[in-house]
C-alpha cells in the first residue's frame, strides 16, 4: 500500500512504529500531489517547504513520545481558512493577494497536534456554489471522472481526499458544501451542529448557517478530526461551550434497536434511480443490522431552498461589504474619485455568481421589500427548525440521500442557477435547522460515480450519526474503493 492511500489512523501506527517518518509521508504527499494535480485541480497553493519544516518538527515530537493522533499527519485546508502568513484567497480574485495576519481557530488547533500543511484547496469563490465552477482559480476535477465536477463548494477538499493528494481536509457547509462534494467525491463529510466548531479566521459567507467540518476518508478518520477541532472559542461568541465528547470511542455501539427516519419529502419520484437504489440497499443492510425505520415527515422541506436563497443571500451581501478596496481585497488602479473606486474594485474582483447573490441579498433586505422577503424568509426558518425538532420526538437519526443525482458534467449547470441551486435540495434543510449531518459512502452509480448517503443528527448529535456511519461502514466496502487518475 502506498503511504498517500493510508488513512489518518493507519498512517499514525505506521508512524508510531517508525515505520515510516513524518517528512517521508510529506515528500510521498507533495509527489502524490504532482503527479495527479494536472488532471485534478484541488489545489490553490500548494506549501511544500512549510510541509517539510511541519514534518521535521513532528518526527522531533514522535522521537520524544509526545505524540498525538495527529502528529505528521499531512493535512489540505479549504482556501476559506486564514493561514497566517499564507495566501488565503476564498476562490476570489478579490483577495488574489491576500496573506492573513492571523489563522483561523481550527487550523491552530490542529497546528497545535503536530499535523502537516500540504496547502490551500480550491473552492467555488467565497463558497457560493455546488460545483466548483465559480472559483476565481480554474475548475476541479472529480476523480472518479475528470469531465465531470466534484461539488462544491468544498470541492477541491472532496477531490483532494479522493484523490489521495492529503490524507483528510478541513471544509466548510453553509448550505451543503461539505456533504454534496463528499457524496460526489465518494468520502465521508460531516457538517456539526450550529455552534460546534469555531468558525473564527472563517471567511464568512453567510453568518447564520455557516460550519466548519471534516472529510476523510472513513468515519474513523471522521471522529479524529471533530474531536481535534470541536469546542468552545472565545473568539467565536456563536461557539456553544458543550464539552466535546470522545467521538471515537463512541463509534462501535452499533444500530441494534435504533430508530431511523425516513423523511418522505426526501425520497421523490425525481431522484436519480441509481440513487435510489444506494438508498434502498442501505435500508436493507441496516434492517439486518437490527435497526428499525420509522416514516416521517418534515412538511415544510419544499420551501427549504428559497428560505435559503433569501437569507444566505441577505448574509453574504452584509458579510461582503469589507471587501471595499480599502479595509479588504484588490483595489482598482485608476478611479476618478471614491465612490468610483469602491465600484470598481468590487466590480474586478468579485465574478458572477458572487455578484448576483450579492444583489439578491441587497434586495431582500431593501426597505419596502424587508418583510416580505427577509422577515417572511425568517419565520419559514421556524417552521422548518419546529419540522426537525417533532420529526425527532419519533426517531433516532434520519436517512436520506445526499443529492438527487450523481456527479454532474463540468458545464451542466453554470448557465442555470436555479438548477445549480436545486442540487442542494436534501442537505439545505439541515443548515436552515441549525443541526448536524454526514455524507457517507453508499454505492456506485452504474457509470462508475460515487453515491453518498446522508445521516442527519439531532443537535450536538454528532455521536450518534458517527456510531450509525460506523456500523454501515464496517458492514460494507464501498469506501475501500479508490478512484483511479493515472
Ligand atoms: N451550494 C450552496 C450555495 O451555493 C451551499 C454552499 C455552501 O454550503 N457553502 O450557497
């Protein structure tokens, strides 16, 4: 096997055993890393000699015995995370130059355990997107298939993970972002609940919804990195202090007797049939494993994406306004006075689908339209949140599927913003909710793509959706499958 196939815990024991060194796995990540980046494209920056200054203290610490799980791990952040010192560009030509002056809260927390940095991944530009297409950057290229896309908006985080260029990422989900490019890439997502994790040095897309989570390359490798990174922050007041539990000892307790949901809103006539024959095997395979289905309804879940579109947009068209050529990002060369010059630079710097959210937000929140559009926007919010929290007085965790379809053609889509917004039907909901989520490995679509499947939480819930990823993984093989690129 090679070292860039090896997950987060079997590169540990290799590691443990001096089997391997930690700058041996750097140099094996920055060649994986060449030999397959022309073809995939996950990356925006690639850091090799900060990787190489990161495993040579790691070898240090794993000589001295003061070694955690994470220690010389090689690890690839999503370009929405600061790095001090280190380009930081959010998929925008806005902050094209941009070299924070601090990192974010996660990235210190995982400095703090030893791992390595490989780089910053591409993403769609300011996280707005399903497919990676509105990075400033080039587009990424789904492994499994290179004409088509990977998802988004952590798409270069899925790819990279699929591709075996890190050995996990850091991703960010405010409407999908993590699970949809998860499901697509074939690895496991996992979105925590509202709260759970730090979102300070988090470029902020849309404040309210916004998380920060993990994709690797089994549940294991999962419950490694939320423990890693979960907790309270002071620099983050929306960061709730609930003691973080030990996430992977909880993984083995099994699904006997556990009572899992199935929203009937979820499962419609329009789902891609190889879609929904995942859905139906993994019913099958956790019927056997002793669970019990429970049919469901979450009635409002057909007003989930315009909810969505409304507040998202209003956030991201407030959460932008830094971006003026003075505070924050590119400024224009010539511009006859101020106003012009804030024009400008916004105009140069953002791309399309930045700005069209930007207006759509801008327009919500105007005066005269407000309570139509922003305030009824919030009150749907409610009832979509009260749907969650009665569905589950009745169930455990729910199953459902990540996307309706399989991976996308690269160009599918872009010129349709509607259906582009529509890819996130089933993972929209759950950020609206405000609770946790995961995208696990549940097949393969006749064509060869990835399909994933999504396991829904209660809130702090994480535990218990890892426990039910567990069980489905150790009783199947799909995510021992590896996509080929050379
Ligand atoms: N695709 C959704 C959007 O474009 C979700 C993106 C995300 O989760 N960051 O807003």
């Amino acid at each position: 096997m090679d070292i860039f196939d090896l997950t987060i815990h079997e590169l540990h024991d290799e590691l443990m055993h001096r089997r391997i060194s930690s700058v041996e796995a750097a140099r094996a990540m920055l060649e994986r890393i060449k030999a397959v980046e022309p073809q995939v494209g996950s990356f925006i920056t690639v850091t090799p000699e900060r990787a190489l200054a990161d495993a040579a203290a790691a070898d240090l610490r794993i000589g001295a015995g003061d070694a955690g799980v994470l220690t010389g791990i090689p690890l690839a952040f999503k370009d929405i995370f600061l790095t001090e010192g280190i380009r930081t560009t959010c998929g925008s030509r806005i902050l094209n130059n941009f070299i924070p002056p601090y990192s974010a809260t996660c990235y210190e927390k995982l400095k703090e355990q030893g791992v390595v940095l490989l780089g910053k991944l591409n993403q769609d530009e300011f996280a707005m997107g399903s497919s990676n297409e509105s990075s400033a950057f080039g587009v990424t290229r789904n492994p499994w298939d290179t004409t088509r896309i990977p998802g988004g908006s952590s798409g270069g985080s899925a790819a990279a993970v699929a591709a075996r260029q890190a050995t996990a990422a850091l991703g960010t989900d405010t409407g999908g972002s993590i699970r949809q490019p998860a499901s697509h890439c074939g690895c496991v997502g996992l979105k925590p609940t509202y709260g759970r994790v730090s979102r300070y040095g988090v470029i902020a897309y849309a404040s309210s919804l916004d998380q920060v989570g993990p994709l690797t390359r089994d549940v294991t490798d999962c419950a490694i990195m939320l423990g890693a990174i979960a907790g309270h922050d002071p620099g983050d007041s929306t960061s709730v202090n609930v003691p973080v539990p030990n996430y992977r000892a909880a993984l083995a307790g099994g699904v006997k007797g556990l009572r899992i949901g199935l929203p009937k809103e979820y499962f419609i006539s329009g789902l891609d049939p190889d879609v929904q024959k995942s859905m139906d095997a993994a019913i099958e395979t956790y019927r056997r494993l002793g669970a019990e289905f429970v049919d469901i309804s979450l009635p409002h879940t057909d007003y989930a994406v315009a909810t969505y579109y409304l507040i998202a947009t209003a956030e991201a068209s407030s959460n932008l306004a830094r971006y003026d050529g003075v505070r924050f990002g590119h400024r224009t060369e010539a511009a006859p006075g101020l106003l012009d010059m804030y024009t400008r630079s916004r105009s140069e710097g953002f791309g399309a689908e930045v700005k069209r959210r930007i207006m759509l937000g801008t327009y919500a929140l105007s005066s005269g339209y407000y309570d139509a559009y922003y305030v009824k926007a919030q009150k749907v919010r409610t009832l979509i949140m009260q749907d969650f929290t009665a569905a589950f007085e009745a169930v455990d965790v729910m199953l459902t599927p990540v996307a309706p379809t399989p991976a996308f053609k690269i160009g599918e889509k872009v010129n349709d913003p509607l259906q582009m917004y529509l890819s996130d039907i089933f993972t929209i909901p759950v950020n609206l909710a405000g609770t946790c989520a995961m995208s696990i490995p549940a097949g393969f679509s006749a064509h060869g793509l990835p399909v994933g499947l999504q396991l829904i939480g209660k809130p702090f819930g994480e535990e218990s959706i890892l426990q039910t990823a567990y069980a489905f993984e150790q009783a199947t093989e799909w995510h021992l499958r590896k996509a080929v690129i050379l």
